[in-house]
C-alpha cells in the first residue's frame, strides 16, 4: 500500500478519538472559533465579505462573529481569513501549518449547510484534517516557499469536508491538490493576502468535496505522482507521516498563540513577558534564534507599516511588550506604529544567527538582555509559550479569551465563548 493510500485509508476509517485526543481537538476548536471572531473587524475583513457576498446568494453557513449567512464556499472563504487575520491561529510548530484555520472554517460551512452533525463525528473530522494538514507539512524536508498553511491545509480541509459530505476522499484529495495556492511573498511583503491565502484554501477544500460528490474526478496521484505535491510544492518523504498514521495524533501536538502575532515573535515575547522588564533600563535585546525565526520576523521596524507587517516584526513587537505587558491588535494604528517612544524601542532589539541551519526549526533560541547599567542576563528558550511543552497557565489562558471578547463584535453569538461544541455543530 502506497503512503498516499494509508493517509486515504486512515482518512476515511472510523475513528473513537482517544480521550485526550477528543480533549485537545475541542479545546483548540474553541481556541479556533474566538480567535475567528475576534478577527471579524480586523483590516481587509470588509474587502473579505464584499467579494464573498459576490460569490452567490444563499444562506448556507454562518460567518463566525456575525450573524450574516452565505454559501458554504463562501462562509468558508470569509472565516477562513477572519481566524487567521491576526496572526492568533493555533500552529503545529514542528510542521509549520495552522492546521486548524482551514479545516474549522471549511468544515463548519459543510456542517451548517448539514443542517449541524453529531458532535462526534465533527471532532473526528477535524482531529483527520489537522492530521493530515500537519502530516504533510511534517514529510516536508524543505524550507518554506509555498504557504504551507493554505498548501497543505487545503487537502486536510477538504478530506475533513469530505468525510461529512460523503463524497469520494480520493477524488477530494486530488482536486484540493489541484486547488493548492499560495506563496510566501505576503508575508515578505507584510500583506493582508497572507490570510486571503487561507480564505480561498477552506473555499477550496469545500468546493473540492462537492465536486467529488458531483462525480468530477481528480488525479490520483496528487502527493506522490510525477507533478505531485511532494516533486512541485516541497522536498519530502510522504512515509514519514504515513508509517505512524493513529499512532500519533498529531492535533494533540499544536500548540496555541498566546499573542495574536506571528509565531515565530512568541519564544521573545513570553519570556519578555515573564521578565516584565522596566523599558527605561533596557539597553539591547538580542534574540539568538534559528534562520526561520530570523527568516519570519526580522523584518526592521518602519513608521508606516501595514497591520500585516507589523504582526511579524519582532521590533515592534518588542516594544509593545515592554511597554504595556501584552499584545493588543488596537494598538496597530498608524498613529501607534508612529510614536517616537515605541520607535525608539524597537530599534534596541535585534535578531542574530545561533548556528543551527535547519530550516524548519523554530529552537532552541536565548534572549539576551543588556541593561544600561552594564549588566547582562541570558535566557534560554527551549519551548514557545502555548506549546505542548509549555502551555498556557489558566490565568494566561483566561486573560487572552477576555481579549478575543473584547475584539468581537458585541453581537457575537456567545456560544462562540461558553460553549464551542454545541456553536459548531449546532446551527441556529
């Protein structure tokens, strides 16, 4: 059996997800959906609903945050870029994908437009799509080029699709391969097209499952063929997600984002905000980290950055972690990116190389603080603040939901908040 006909097999079985399994894949639903409403009014979301509401009229499937209901493809597309429009998606660090962003915002279009599911036949679905959204960026040997979260999620999110739609996985899987788009050059650009990337991937993934079922076939070849995913999008090894396919649940793996900023920026920002450092004092801080660290977020500070932009600029970053002990998307204004004292903040951080060249790794990494009084401290970092290794303390956990309430539009079905299952799997 070919690795691409076990992940097929391991896709469409039957599956009594192991009790921290099922644990951990509603927790990070939950974390999924709040972060989704918080992203409703985020910049370039109006843009986002205008040319989804051009997509056909229908009322489908809910848009997280708001009670406006569209064709599925179309609830997909939008919720896909309002998860992850702040940069607070949950990631599989080891994989690089946030698996999560585009199998809930494709599998909740699919269950709404259901008419709702039995909770735990969604929490399967979505424990599969992470699964093999983060198994391919797991076989991946290569460092980014495509955007693995869209390139990689749109085949986790459609087999999910498929699973509720029962339409044939083998054809899903390669017309979401075939849909497979999205590079790297927003994110080098700082651009709000890095999201738009994961909105048209859940928009993908839903239209590939109700193309399979139409009867319309895909290659069946997508991973491993001679124009597959593994000769065109990344170098890898398909097997080495496939050999352990059950055995290693891999949404038990993900971690959370504490800030709603680039991942790459939290192994910094959790120890800075643990130091709780008083700004007067601080000198230089030096970030030694690996080239990926370097490669996402050591883009030089600038007063006229976008929200984008700004999000994966550890400078910036930097500064507003010293300054007000967290990170609030309201603080990505013009007027804020502009202010002399942040500026001048920024300007003391700095990211050096720490020897390791793997182009995958986000550790180990050591912060290096230099106070003006000559004295200097090293921190070492082995573990992102919200990962496995490092989880979030109930307080942490606590205070980043009542942000996410504060950023969601009042009217939010509170659900979203208080009880996530029933929200996901049961439509009003």
């Amino acid at each position: 059996m070919s690795p691409t006909q076990r992940l097929l097999e391991f896709a469409g079985a039957d599956h009594t997800l192991p009790e921290q399994v099922r644990a951990d894949t509603a927790r990070l639903l939950a974390d999924t959906l709040a972060v989704g409403a918080a992203g409703a009014n985020a910049p370039g979301a109006d843009a986002i609903l205008a040319a989804a509401r051009a997509m056909g009229s229908g009322a489908e499937a809910r848009l997280i945050g708001t009670d406006e209901r569209l064709p599925a493809p179309a609830a997909a597309f939008v919720n896909g870029y309002r998860i992850h429009c702040l940069e607070w998606d949950a990631v599989h660090e080891p994989a690089v994908v946030h698996a999560l962003s585009t199998v809930v915002a494709a599998l909740g279009a699919a269950i709404d437009r259901k008419g709702g599911c039995d909770p735990e036949e969604a929490l399967a679905a979505l424990a599969i799509g992470v699964d093999v959204a983060a198994g391919l960026g797991l076989a991946a040997s290569s460092g980014l080029t495509f955007f693995r979260p869209a390139t990689a999620g749109v085949m986790g999110a459609a087999l999910a699709v498929a699973r509720i739609d029962g339409a044939p996985l083998a054809d899903t899987l390669g017309i979401a391969y075939s849909s497979a788009a999205g590079t790297m050059q927003a994110h080098v650009e700082g651009l709000a097209t890095l999201p738009f990337q994961i909105a048209n991937a859940a928009r993908a993934a839903v239209t590939a499952s109700d193309l399979a079922r139409a009867g319309f076939p895909g290659p069946k070849h997508p991973l491993e063929g001679e124009f597959g995913y593994f000769a065109l999008f990344e170098d890898g090894d398909l097997s080495r997600y496939t050999d352990r396919l059950g055995v290693v649940w891999r949404i038990s793996e993900v971690s959370v984002k504490p800030f709603p900023s680039g991942r790459a920026s939290h192994g910094a920002l959790g120890k800075l905000e643990e130091l709780a450092l008083d700004p007067e004092a601080v000198e230089r801080i030096e970030l030694a980290c690996p080239p990926l660290i370097r490669r996402l977020v050591s883009r030089p500070y600038q007063p006229d950055m976008t929200p984008a932009y700004a999000r994966l600029c550890l400078q910036w970053l930097g500064s507003l972690m010293l300054t007000d002990g967290r990170i609030d998307p309201r603080r990505f204004t013009a007027e804020h990116m502009a202010d002399p004292a942040l500026a001048a903040l920024a300007q003391r951080f700095v990211l050096v190389p720490d020897g390791n060249e793997n182009p995958n790794a986000l550790f180990p990494q050591a912060l290096v603080v230099t106070l003006k009084d000559g004295s200097q401290e090293r921190h070492e970092i082995a573990a992102t603040l919200g990962s496995p290794a490092n989880p979030l303390s109930p307080q942490q956990a606590q205070h980043r939901l009542a942000l996410a309430r504060e950023l969601a539009p009042p009217d939010a079905d509170p659900r979203i908040f208080d009880d996530p299952l029933s929200y996901f799997t049961k439509a009003l």
